[in-house]
C-alpha cells in the first residue's frame, strides 16, 4: 500500500466512511480487549519517519496497527517546524531513522564543542520561538488525518522536556489536548518529575515515566523507589513500564507491581531480553515475561496500550517493517 498525501487526505473526506480504503480494511490491533500499538518512528529505524510514512507503514496490512506511541517532532515536521538542535537538514523524517538525536543515551554523543553548543542554543531557540507561535488548529487536523484512516494517537512522547521554559510545557499539554491522547510520555530526572506533576495536574493529562534499568542512581528510572517519589508529587505522574528493562534488570516480572499500581500505568512497552541485563532478541527467545504481561492485560481488562518497541537488530534481509509485523503477529497469537 503506497498512499500518497493527496490520498491520505481523502480518507478525511469520507473515503473509508465504510471502513474501507483503497480496497483494504481500517487497521485493527486490539487483541482480545487489548490495544496493541507501536513507540513510532522509534519502531520503525532505518526507514523514512515522516508523519505520511508512519501512517502508511500503520496501514500496511502485514501490521495493521490502530495505535501509536507518537513522538512529538514527526508532528511539528508535518507542520513546518525548524530543524532541532544536533538535526541536520530538517523537514520531515530527516534523520535516517526517524528518531531525534536528542533522545539518544548520552554514552552515544560525543561532548560538544563550544561552537557547537551556541549552535544548539540557537536552534533551541528558533524551536522554543516556533511553537510558542504555533495555534492548535494544525495538530487538531494532524489527529483528525490519523483517526479518519483508523490510528489512535494514544500516546505522544516529548523529548528533553526537563530543559522546556514553562511556556514550552504548557504548549506540550495543549498539543496533547488537541491530539486526544491519554497521556504524554518522557523520559526525565525523577527529581524534575515534581515540576512536570504540576504541569500535568494543571492541564488534567497523565505523564508516563519511561523506566530503564539502571538502579543505582537516584535520579533514574529503574528503582521502584523513583516511581514511588514522582507518584508522591502528583496523582498525573505515572509509569510507562518497559517490561524488558524491568526485567533483565530486576530479575523478576513487572506483573505484580503493574497490578499493584495499574491505575498509574500510561502504556507497557513490549520487548524481549535475556535475563541478567542481557541483549535484546526477536521475540520468543529471551526471558522477559511477554507472554504473562499479555495474559494479564487481558484478564485484567487493563485499558492502556501494550506497546511495541522494536530494540533487537534487525536480521540480514528482513527490515523494521517486517518485524514490527512479527511483533504485532506475536501478540495476536497470545491474545486470541
């Protein structure tokens, strides 16, 4: 299926008032009452992360995906935004994988020079200038694009929302208003997490801490003790739980504190790792309870998403699309 965006557009005009589009049915990826959806353009590396390449990739009927974990710069691309800081060449999906450099671990990038970090305060800048003059309207009708073909924006993650002015946060809530998820995810020091509970209680819309494995420092999220204290700032603070670093890090299964703190859970990210912090493997093959978590999303009528998040390499010869495929598959044949 290779939708162009005049095409796309149609399916706002009513082209699939039936349910149906170019001869293929709306996605559906809600197995056995769980909605399944994907941490994208993320999920998606080494392909164009453009918003019209993600929401043909969501139609494409080997995935068939209803929901999306959507991060924030594919939508302010669509919508003309400058490039951000350490992201050449800008426009939609400028970077080969789609996924912004500044949300990359920090053992990746090299210190900047003093050359290049006026170079990110001036892009920072330009980008704070850009979506403090922004209306709403533009991301009114990016979300009303997605649902007319069938794709739930459930989920829209920020990155570097720790170093946002107030005025960039309370932009961040309003474009989540308007996009109609249930919550915004990031990833943050647990102690700037008392600062984005205020925000969240003041705009009414839950934020999901996304938790790694280091478990150690005070300041991340890997000790349960972190989630503890930022659910002690506000009743918006909550967890997105990556079931894979929980458990390679911890050596037991998430389930028992997802149940524990259910009503705090923004979305679980699904993934398969060897026990110990061991790699990340197609999934099937590593220790990570995927199948438990699953099984008790459904029994539990849990109604937040089970998320994708394609991590192992992708084998010679396949790609992102192909296995992301596989992961939805692998989820169907567990809930149905």
């Amino acid at each position: 299926m290779n939708l162009t965006r005049r095409e796309l557009g149609m399916l706002g005009l009513g082209a699939i008032s039936t349910g149906r589009a170019f001869g293929a049915a709306k996605p559906n990826s809600k197995f056995g009452g769980v909605q399944v959806g994907a941490n994208v353009p993320y999920s998606f590396r080494g392909m164009p992360g453009g918003d019209d390449d993600i929401l043909k990739y969501c139609l494409d009927p080997t995935i068939s995906l209803s929901a999306l974990e959507l991060r924030s710069r594919p939508i302010e691309d669509s919508l003309g935004a400058p490039s951000p800081p350490g992201r050449p060449g800008g426009g939609r999906g400028a970077t080969p994988d789609g996924v912004p450099n500044a949300s990359r671990p920090p053992g990746g990038r090299a210190a900047l020079t003093p050359e290049q970090q006026a170079e990110r305060k001036a892009a920072n800048e330009a980008l704070r200038k850009w979506r403090l003059s922004q209306s709403m309207s533009g991301f009114h009708d990016f979300r009303r694009r997605y649902e007319d073909a069938g794709v739930l924006i459930q989920i829209v993650k920020f990155d570097g929302v720790d170093g946002f002015t107030d005025d960039e946060l309370d932009y961040a809530f309003q474009v989540a208003h308007q996009l109609g998820v249930n919550a915004i995810s990031c990833e943050i020091p647990v102690s700037a997490t008392k600062r984005m509970g205020a925000f969240a209680e003041k705009h009414k819309i839950m934020v999901g801490y996304h938790g790694h494995g280091n478990l150690t420092d005070p300041e991340a999220f890997g000790r349960l003790q972190s989630w503890e204290q930022a659910f002690s700032y506000s009743k918006y603070n909550g967890a997105n739980v990556d079931i894979g670093h929980f458990f390679a890090a911890n050596g037991f299964s998430p389930a028992k504190w997802i149940k524990q703190n259910h009503a705090r859970v923004t979305h679980v990210h699904l993934k398969d790792r060897k026990a110990d912090n061991g790699p990340n493997v197609p999934w099937g093959q590593g220790d990570t309870p995927l199948k438990e978590i699953l099984q008790m999303m459904k029994a539990e009528k849990y109604t937040f998403q089970a998320t994708i998040e394609l991590e192992y390499p992708v084998p010679q010869g396949s790609s992102a699309l192909a296995e992301v495929a596989k992961c939805v598959q692998y989820c169907r044949g567990i809930l149905t």
